[in-house]
C-alpha cells in the first residue's frame, strides 16, 4: 500500500476513535445530566449542543480557528501559558472533532436514558445505592442498544468529517490529512485511483457502522433511541 | 412509647387534574402495623407515600420514624432515600431488567447475604424463575419478586405504592395474602397505598383515609366503613368471588380474609349493585348463628 494513503486512513481513524473516545467520556455525565437536570437554562444548552447538527461546518470550523488564534484570549492563553498552537495541528483538529460530534453521541445517551421508567432509578436509590451506582448498575446496561448507536454515529461521523477539519486542519500529510479530505484533493489533481479507493473505504465503514446500528435496534425496538 | 412511634407532619401544595390541592397530613402511627392509605385517585396518597420513602420533597415537613427524625425542614433535616432504611414497591414493580430474579435481589441487599436470597425466593415462591430476567415473568411473578427485593433490605418501612392495581382479581387476591406474609415475615411497618375496597378490608390493621390531601379518618376498616349497629354480632370481611342464582334465590360465594370460602343465600335485592370483587361483610342476625364444641 502506498505510505502516503496509508498514512492518511490512519490519520483518519486515529481522530475517530480518539474523538468517540473523548466524547464518550465527555457524553456519560453531560446526558446525564441533561436527561435529568431541572436546570431553567437547561433548553439552551440542548441548543449549544446541537448546534452542529443544522450548522455549515464551516461556521464551525470558523469559530474554533478564531479561538485558536493567538490574537484572541483563548489562543494567546493556549500559546503563552502552555506553549500550544492549536491551529493546523492534530489536537486542534481533535477538539474540533469533539465538538462537531458532540450532539452524535449525546442525543441517543439523553434519549436511552429518557426512555427509561423514572421508577427504575427511584427504585435504585430507594434500595440505597447512590448515583453513580444507580448510572453504571441499573440505568447504562438498559440502554446498551443506545449507547452502541452513539458510539458507531460517532464514529461513523468522525470518519465523515470534510469541511471542520479542513478549516481548522488545513490538508498536512500524516498530520491533518484525513480520507474525506484527501478525496477532494486528488480529484482536484485528477488522481480518480486514489480518490476511488479512499471513497470505497470510507463507504464501507460508514455503511458497516449504520448496518450494525440496525440490526441492533431490531433486535431491541423496545428502546428508541434516537 | 414516643419511640414506637411513626410521627408524621408534611405540607405540600399539589398541582393534579382536578385544581390544586393543599396537602396537610399529621399522624401519628403504631409501628409494625400494616397500615392501608385509602382515598380516590388524585387524593394525594401516593404523594405522601413519596415523601415518607424521601423521593418527593414536601414544602413543609417533619417525620420521625421510632428515635430518628427522617426530615425536619424547620431544622434542615432531610435524608436522602438511600439514608432511610425502606423497602419501596412501585406501581410498575420498577423492576430492573438486566438483572435476573435473585440479582435483583442481590442488588438490593446492604451485603451480599446468598442465604437470605434463597430465603426470599423460597417464601414467595420464585425458586422456578431466579434465574430469569423480569420480561419473561407474568405480572404475578413480578410482583412477588417486588416484594421480594423490597425486604431484602430488611426495611423498617414497607411502602407498597398501589402494588395489585396492575393485576387482575384473582392474582390480587393471591397476592393480598403475600403482602399478608411479608408482613407477619418482617414486622416492618408497612403502609400500602390503594383506593380498592377490597385490599382495605382484607389487609388492613387500620385505615387512613385521605381526601383532598386531608385525613378523614384513621381508625380500623369496621369502624370505618361498617354500620355500627351490627358490632357485638359474628361479622366476617371478604370479597365475593361469585353470584349464582338459583331458583328463587341467589348463591354467593364469599372468599374471606382467612381463605375460608363461605356460600351464603341472598335475595335479589341484596344483591343489588353487588358484583364479583366487591369486599362485603357475612353477618348473622337474630338467633343465629349457632355454636357447638369442638
């Protein structure tokens, strides 16, 4: 295989799985709480967190590359306390990930969790378990078939990512490069082979991952969760 | 004596259906009873019940269960449920799916105790089905693993939120008596919430009654809701279970508090308004009955 293409898928799936990863960890809590939370602002942070769903990527793109800058406080702090530059590097596009997929992974949680009969946690804590052990013991394993969908939606959007990655990431090879990109680029230099190879790849992983996603929910329809 | 006691005193206003409702309910209850907390829907009963366990907050409150105040918030007291030692059984039985049976059970345990397991799952019966999860039990079934898993704290409270409303008659009548042997199993207070006749009269060592988020009565299911004229003379609670007529009469046939079956005549206009299910009351008038030794 070709290093550069081959460089370019693991760029790809490294933000991917990086991505879903943080997310993952990030989603527990954050649809949690907002599955539960009586919060009053509680609407507008569904809001924030949805955004990417109807926004140009580019819009998105925009902003973050305008907080990375280091004539704005965020990037300036980034730079002159942590020595960081953000912008056109594989963090940057990784945060950015993060939040371009944010609504991927904590929609079907806040929905999984929604769904489930307020008595089940009741009935936890009246049984004297706190929290926490009511999430990972009663509430988590009853909404597996949701957590499998926003994890492989993750995923499956991560590998997708075209228009975030390219404002903020730029096209380096072996650093911001990833497939979706790269297919634009050899078209655009008249490379159909390669453009059709990375096309087939990102096709067949994302139709796998959606083909996962609903054998699982067939076999669980009792659980909406999206 | 003031530590055999259930002090309760909570204020709510509640917003329900019918308008809103100014919650006000003070008693005083005898612990180990199994207390019956009867009214119509809407009454604000299982309101209350919410409140005891510590899942609702009331606008005012104090409740002290034997030596400990469980809320006080005059003095910023208010235990969380997990602090308070009940067994609490939903109305959907909230039993949790991806366990079986006995690790429902075991969850609910303070430490695992295996031989206590096995203990509950013998008394009620569920031997065949612990190692099945709750989608694949009937509606009897889950309930008995509620109560089950309810106990298997070892609460100081039981409180039973409408736990046979989802049941149909017969399974309610066999289950009544497993609420009965829970009872008698634990001797903890239990406080079970209903608007059936039928559980007042067979359950109850006394009723509260509520309407409107007010106490109307709290005293025994006789002096309740049985005429006082006919005291002092052989009385017996149970439901009717059947209504054959006969030539000239009727047949009824009447399952008492005890599981005894008793076949008692009545005239057609006895039973007017009677159906299957309904509690009634057997008594005899004039000379009868007669006794003889056994």
């Amino acid at each position: 295989m070709d290093p550069a293409f081959a460089e370019t898928l693991w760029v790809t799936f490294k933000l991917a799985t990086l991505t879903t990863l943080i997310l993952l960890i990030i989603g527990l809590p954050f649809s949690y709480y907002l599955a539960y939370s009586e919060f009053r602002l509680k609407p507008l942070v569904e809001a924030m967190v949805s955004l990417p769903l109807v926004l140009p990527p580019s819009v998105i793109g925009y902003y973050v590359l305008v907080a990375y800058s280091p004539r704005y406080w965020f990037g300036d702090m980034l730079s002159r306390v942590f020595n960081v530059r953000l912008a056109f590097s594989f963090e940057g596009i990784l945060i950015a990930s993060v939040i371009f997929s944010l609504p991927f992974m904590i929609q079907p949680l806040q929905n999984g969790l929604r769904s489930l009969p307020d008595s089940l946690r009741e009935a936890s804590y009246t049984l004297g378990k706190s929290k926490t052990v009511s999430f990972f013991r009663v509430l988590l394993p009853n909404i597996k078939p949701s957590l499998i969908t926003a994890l492989a939606l993750t995923f499956a959007h991560s590998i997708g990512e075209f228009g975030v990655v390219l404002m903020v990431g730029g096209n380096m090879p072996g650093k911001t490069r990833v497939a979706s990109i790269a297919i634009y680029d050899e078209v655009q230099s008249l490379n159909f082979d390669t453009a059709n190879h990375y096309a087939l790849i990102l096709f067949l992983a994302s139709f796998i991952l959606l083909a996962l996603i609903f054998t699982l929910n067939k076999k669980h329809d009792t659980w909406k969760m999206m | 004596m003031e530590n055999d006691v259930i002090e309760i005193d909570v204020e709510k206003v509640l917003i329900s259906a019918g308008g809103i409702i100014n919650m006000h309910i003070k008693a005083t209850l005898g612990i180990g009873e199994l207390l019956v907390i009867f009214g119509n829907s809407g009454a604000g009963k299982t309101t209350l019940l919410r409140i005891i366990s510590g899942l609702t907050n009331p606008d005012r409150g104090y409740l002290k269960v034997g030596k400990s105040v469980w809320l006080d918030t005059g003095a910023g007291i208010n235990r969380t449920p997990q602090e308070r030692n009940i067994g609490f059984m939903f109305q959907d039985f909230a039993l949790f799916p991806n366990m079986t049976v006995s690790e429902n059970i075991v969850y609910a345990q303070k430490e695992k105790n295996i031989g206590h397991v096995h203990e509950l799952i013998e008394k009620f019966g569920l031997s065949e089905f612990a190692g099945r999860r709750p989608a694949k039990l009937s509606g009897g079934q889950k309930q008995r693993v509620a109560l089950a898993r309810a106990l298997a704290r070892k609460p100081e409270l039981l409180l039973l939120d409408e736990p046979l409303s989802a049941l149909d008659l017969k399974t309610r009548i066999l289950l009544q008596d497993e609420i009965m042997k829970a009872h008698t199993f634990t001797h903890a207070t239990t406080l079970l919430v209903t608007h059936d006749l039928t559980e007042v009269f067979r359950l109850a060592h006394k009723v509260l009654k509520i309407e409107n988020g007010q106490i109307v009565a709290l005293c025994t299911p006789d002096e309740l809701f049985l005429n006082n004229q006919i005291s002092g003379k052989v009385q017996i609670t149970g439901n009717v279970v059947k209504i054959e007529k006969q030539d000239t009469f009727y047949l009824l046939t009447v399952v008492t508090g005890m599981n005894q079956i008793i076949k008692v005549t009545a005239f057609p206009n006895d039973i007017e308004n009677l159906h299957e299910g309904d509690p009634v009351i057997v008594f005899s008038k004039a000379f009868n009955p007669i006794i003889m030794r056994l």
